[in-house]
C-alpha cells in the first residue's frame, strides 16, 4: 500500500507570544515537528509533504531534508484549505494526515490506524476524554457508524456531551480525498475549511468511516502555549524514563531525568538524579552516572563511573574508567581502560593511556598520555599560539610534577619525569627528569613592609 503523508505545519501559535513558529519549538531537545518528521519516517512512506506558512523559510532551515517536500500555505484558511496545497503533490494511493504540533504521536498507533483503511473506508484516529473541550465531537448513529464530526464552537449543547473527540489525524484514499477537499466550504463560526467536514462526504458517497482510538491522550495533544508545551515535556521524560527502566536501567528518580537524543543502554546501568543525556549516547553494562551530569553523544564503556557535576561531549570512557566529579571531557577525548580524571580536570582532544591518571586541576589539550602516567595537579599543556594548534606527546610511566606547563609541540619519553612548578618548552628523553624554574633564592634578615 503505498503513501503519502502531509504534515501541517503553517500556524503562527500566537498564545506561544514567540517570534519563533509553534512547530519549531522544542521537545526533549527535537522542535515539535522535527518529532513529527521522524516519526513519520518509520512508516516508510512515499512522501512527506510539509504544508508551511507563518515562518516558512525558518522553518524550511530547520528542517531540511532529502525526504522532505515543503509546501507553503500563503493563507492559513484551514485545516481543510492546507491539506489542498499540497494535492499536486501526492501520487501515492493513500494520504495521512499529521499535525506539527502534536509530537508524541507514536508509529505504532499510526500502523494500527493504517490497518483500517481501504479503498472502501477512510481511518480516523479518535480518543476519549473526560473533557474534550474544544475537540470536535464524533458524531455516530444507533449503531456506532460514524456520521461527521462537529466542531467544539459548532456542536450542539447534546453535542457537547460527546466524550469521544477527533484528533484531527486520520487517513484516506487520495482520489477520493482529492474530491472531498475540492468540495469543503468555509460556511461555520470560524470561516474556514475544515479538513473535519470530509467525514460526512465519505459518508455520503457511501465510504465507511473506520476509527482507532489513541490509548495515551497525550499522544495526540497539541501543544498551543508554554504551559501545554512544558506538560508534553514532561510527558515524553516519562515516557522516556519508562522505556529506560523497562531495559534494565535504575533511575533513582524518574521524575529527575531527562533524555534530548536517543541511548542505547546494556544490564545493570544506574543513573542518578538531574542527568541529562543528549544526542547519541551509548551506555554500556555496569555503568554509573553521578547527579547532575550532562552527557553529549558520547560513549560509556562497561564499568566506566561518571561522578557528580561531570559535563561529557564527544567523548569515549573506557571499561572502567571514570572521571569526576567536576569533571569536563570535551569532543575528541578518549579514557583508555582505567584511566582516570579527577575534579576540575577538562581534558579536550586527548586520549588518556591504560590507567592513566589526571587527578585535579588540570588542562590537557591535544594530548596523548601514554599508560599509566600520572599528570600532577594545576598542570596544563599550552597547545594553542593564537594561531595554530600543537600536540603534546606522553610516552609510558611518564610523571609530570604539579603546577607544570607543558609548552607544546612537545614529546616526553616513557619514564620521564618534569619537576613541580617547570615550564617545558623541549623535548624530554626517556627517563629523564627535567626541571624548567627559575633558581630559588633566600634573602637573609629581609623585613616585610609596614604600613606608615
């Protein structure tokens, strides 16, 4: 069966009081239609059809892609009216029809929707609420059989009663939604052209009307202003959470974790409170995350342990490692197995050899640290010349003394050593201890200043 899919994504979301288009505002990191888009991937349709309007060429930029067509709605006349902009456009034999702002739609509900389509019945996707104030209404007779659907501010007060609403999204025979859409009429409260009113002419030309009910309503809520915004937030944290827990990963509270990006997680994985991981994260058996950290496409080998306040980007941990807390691994860093880096160390293009060890107050930039050499604290390579970039070269067992300043292009052998407190500005041979201060010198019988 093949398909299009349209997405609507031309409304301004004035309640949102941004100069940013609704469907560009973020969930989980991802604008709302951004989630739209890849949820509508997995079906592996035809084509996705983006029906733009108030920012278009913002969004356009946002959201380019090869498998994405964007369609501008120059008016926003209705739901009805943007579903038509994009009519020339659909060669599949069925349409879908999805909204940028409702974002935590899921695929597998959409499949289930799908399944109820023929070239005899168009889907619609429905839910029940307890109060579905400005939802329109599924009207049914007797005998269940879908009618029409009437909107909120055009049902009747009996109508209003109806507890079943329509999403808005729902599928249907091009060639037979191609009519409909030639046919809808802006006589209502709103003046517009309700995609809704194609219930009714498929009804009339004798289509049945098959529904799927959504399980999770917030699934299909829209997000309209902040406050809704923040409650999908939240939403698809839970949602994320339960998922991570149902593979194995102990979250000491749910309720403080967020997830912007996808992980893939092994057995035995315990994450504590406030982590935030983002982009693409790999999480490996036996791994532990202290609170408050954030984890930036990145990889955590089994038994790595990240501790408190740590901020990892681009950076693979190896088996065992760990770093922390305060820690900063930059894009580019590599822990060997063991390794080891303390507080307020920031490591950055650099790889930390086979236990290796950078225990506090450190910088190393553009760096190889051969196994099991020790970095003493307040040391820092110069990599940078305001220009350009050079690299610093640690053989095996190399000691570096505290408070040392590592003036690269620079190559230390194994077993070297520098003395605390030295500025290396040349290479150091294998086993060597090399010292670069200035001489002390004792003043007898000196008198500190008084005041006058």
């Amino acid at each position: 069966m093949s398909l299009d899919i349209v997405i609507l994504a031309a409304g301004q979301g004035t309640r949102m009081r941004s100069a940013l288009p609704k469907v560009l505002h973020p969930i989980a990191g991802l604008s709302m239609l951004g989630h739209v888009v890849q949820t509508a991937r997995l079906l592996k349709p035809d084509s996705i059809q983006v029906v733009i309007g108030h920012g278009a060429q913002l969004v356009r930029e946002m959201l380019a892609a090869d498998d994405v067509n964007f369609v501008v709605q120059h008016e926003q006349l209705g739901t009805g009216h943007a579903v038509a902009q994009a009519v020339t456009h659909l060669k599949a034999d069925n349409t879908l029809v999805l909204y940028g702002d409702v974002p935590l739609i899921e695929a597998v509900t959409l499949e289930s929707l799908m399944k109820q389509l023929s070239d005899q019945s168009m889907a619609l996707l429905t839910v029940n609420l307890d109060n579905p104030a400005g939802y329109g209404r599924i009207v049914r007779n007797v005998d269940g059989v879908v009618q029409a659907i009437v909107e909120h501010k055009d049902a009747s007060p009996e109508q209003l009663k109806i507890c079943e609403g329509n999403t808005g999204i729902l599928a249907a025979p091009r060639v037979a939604l191609t009519d409909w859409l030639s046919r809808l009429s802006n006589s209502n409260a709103q003046g517009e052209y309700y995609l809704t009113d194609i219930i009714a002419m498929a009804v009339a030309d004798g289509l049945s009307v098959n529904t799927e009910t959504a399980v999770d309503a917030m699934e299909v809520q829209g997000a309209n202003d902040r406050l809704q915004l923040s409650e999908l937030e939240r939403h698809y944290q839970q949602r994320a959470a339960r998922r991570l827990m149902a593979q194995g990963v102990t979250l000491l509270d749910p309720a403080r974790f967020d997830l912007r990006g996808e992980v893939s997680v092994g057995r035995d994985v315990v994450i504590d409170i406030n982590v935030i991981l983002e982009g693409q994260v790999e999480i490996a058996d036996n791994v532990s995350i202290g609170p408050n950290c954030v984890i930036k496409n990145s990889i955590l080998r089994a038994g790595a342990v990240i501790k408190a306040n740590s901020h990892l980007e681009g950076a693979d941990v190896g088996e065992g490692a760990d770093c922390g807390p305060f820690a900063r691994l930059r894009p580019g860093t590599v822990l060997a197995a063991r390794a080891h880096v303390g507080n307020f160390v920031e490591l950055k293009n650099t790889r930390l050899g086979e236990a290796a060890k950078a225990g506090h107050l450190t910088y190393l930039g553009d760096t190889e640290v051969g196994a099991r050499s020790n970095i003493g604290a307040g040391t820092i390579t110069c990599n940078y010349d305001g220009v350009n970039k050079s690299k610093t070269i640690m053989g095996e067992d190399v000691f570096i003394g505290s408070n040392s300043s590592l003036v690269a292009p620079l190559h230390l052998g194994d077993g070297s050593t520098t003395g605390a407190g030295s500025t290396i500005t040349t290479d150091v041979p294998a086993h060597a201890l090399a010292v670069g201060r200035g001489r002390q010198r004792n003043l007898e019988g000196w008198a500190r200043p008084k005041k006058r």
